[in-house]
C-alpha cells in the first residue's frame, strides 16, 4: 500500500514538473526575438511573459479551484523550480510559499462585516497581542494609522500604482510595509519594523469568500490567535498536514472562529521568480489566488 502511495506521489511530482518546463519552452521561442533589443526593456517584457506563462500552468494543473490538490501544494511549496537552458544562457527559479497564513489585516474595517463581526473582532484581538508582544510604544497611534488605511479613509502614497489606490483597504505588503515606516518615523519606535508582520497578518483584497488557511498557518499566527504557548505549537504543528480542528482539540482549545478558515489547503500562494538574462539576475513576484494573479511587481536587476 504504502508502495502505491508513493508511486502515485512521484507521478504527480512528475506532471507538475514537466508542466511548468513548459514556461521555458516558450519563453526560449519569445528570447530570440527580443534579444537585439535594449537591455532593461527586453528584460521586463521577458519577466511579463514569464508571469503571464506562469498563471496559465498554475491554472492547468487545478490550481483555479479554491481548496487545493495537497500532494500537489506540499510539491509546489517545497521544491524550488530551477531550469536552464545552457545555448542561451537563460534560467529560471520558481519558488512558491502559501499566502492566507494568518488573518487578513483588512478585517479590521467594521463596515465591511455587519453580519461576521467575528472576523473583525479576530483582527483586531491579534493585532492588539502582536503590539503587546513586542512591545510597541505607541499601540493606539499604530492601531489608528492602521484602521485608517484598513477602512480606506486616507489616500495613499503618489508613487502606488493607480491599481492600488482604487481598491479600499490594504491590498498588498508594500502598502502596509509603508504605514509602519510611517509610524517608526513619527514615534521614533524601531521595534515596530522587527515585528515579523506576514507571520501574523496577510495582504490581500478581499472577497466575499476569503478564508484564511487552515492547513498551512504560521505558528506565530496559532499562538496569539487562540492564546497557546509557542513552544507547544512549534513542537506539534506540522505546516501542511496537521488541520487546525485536530491541533485545537488535541490541546483543549476552543475554535470560535471555525468558520473563517478553511477546512483544506488553498490555491492561495506568493510566488518568486528569479531569472537570468543576458549579463543579469532579474526578479519578480505575486500573489495568486485561485486563477488569478494580483500584487505583480518586477523587481528589476537583481545586486
């Protein structure tokens, strides 16, 4: 039995790994046609065509759906993609980590939940532990530059794109990387940019059906949400296979909150894309949720 199990995992390992060299396949065709251009430029429209060949092989492998393929996420989160193609020079990395690992910080906006106010109160009951936590000097002023952003009643910077201004709430972690700079700059509080924020909060527009992970929470997540030591989580927590019901259960915690998470995994993830072209490194990133694909930057010229 076990046998079969494992000969069925290596053959979904094998289909997702010659989908994906499909990437290279037409990016090679796309490479000798822009090669003569200048430099930068035909490195963006290559990193462009990347991203965009990227999301249709997520879609083609299932990924479209809202809980996902566990065999095939526990393969796309642990094994980095590095392919080559020696007569060019052309390589590309992919690597992909989940994305929904803790509460999405735009929970806290009360008017867009009249009929959950769990999820509101769940927000601001881990952002108020995660101060405490690491002693944040000024709570209240950066719960109050956070609300603002959260509920849409400040502008945001001129140098976001245009996508972002549109949407209410904070979409990315650019964004809300930007209002604790702010905070650190008026209340003179390092501590605030040591806070490690993506492991308790995620950065996404939200629909009506956003749920956050059950299957691949962060421990840090776990422990200030439903007030379990971090040792304890960190010893029996296994990212991706443990579900949240059994772990709570097994430590006589209560889920309150059981219908914000999902019961399985989900098509829910941040990817990176490193790739080499001509005499440079270049990266870019996204989000990915379920088919589609949000939050894309091209980080330019990797030092």
């Amino acid at each position: 039995m076990d046998k079969t199990k494992h000969g069925i995992a290596l053959f979904i390992t094998l289909m997702v790994i010659a989908s994906i060299m499909s990437i290279i396949a037409v990016s090679f065709t796309y490479l000798e046609k822009v090669q003569k251009d200048a430099g930068t430029t035909s490195a963006i429209l290559q990193g462009n065509l990347l991203h965009k060949n990227t999301v249709n092989i997520l879609k083609s492998q299932g990924f479209d759906k809202k809980q996902g393929d566990t065999e095939k996420l526990k393969i796309l989160y642990t094994m980095p993609l590095l392919l080559s193609e020696p007569k060019s020079g052309f390589s590309l990395n992919i690597s992909c980590k989940p994305l929904m690992v803790g509460v999405p910080i735009s929970w806290l906006d009360k008017s867009l939940f009249p009929k959950t106010p769990t999820k509101v109160v769940l927000a601001s009951e881990v952002l108020t532990s995660v101060m405490e936590l690491y002693d944040v000097q000024e709570p209240n002023e950066l719960e109050r530059l956070i609300l603002q952003a959260a509920t849409g009643k400040v502008s945001q910077n001129e140098d976001d794109a245009p996508r972002i201004r549109s949407k209410k709430g904070i979409v990315s972690k650019r964004q809300f990387y930007r209002i604790i700079s702010d905070y650190r700059l008026l209340f003179d509080d390092p501590k605030v940019l040591s806070i490690p924020w993506d492991r308790y909060f995620s950065f996404v527009e939200l629909k009506s059906d956003t749920q956050i992970d059950g299957s691949y929470l962060s421990p840090e997540f776990i422990s200030v949400a439903f007030e379990i030591p971090i040792e304890i989580v960190k010893e029996s927590w296994i990212i991706g296979e443990t579900t949240l019901q059994s772990f709570l259960s097994e430590n006589s915690t209560d889920n309150k909150y059981k219908k914000l998470f999902s019961d399985k995994a989900l098509n829910a993830m941040h990817c990176e894309e490193t790739y080499a072209y001509r005499d440079g490194q270049y990266k870019m990133n996204f989000d990915y949720i379920k088919g589609r694909s949000s939050n894309f930057e091209f980080n330019g010229k990797a030092e």
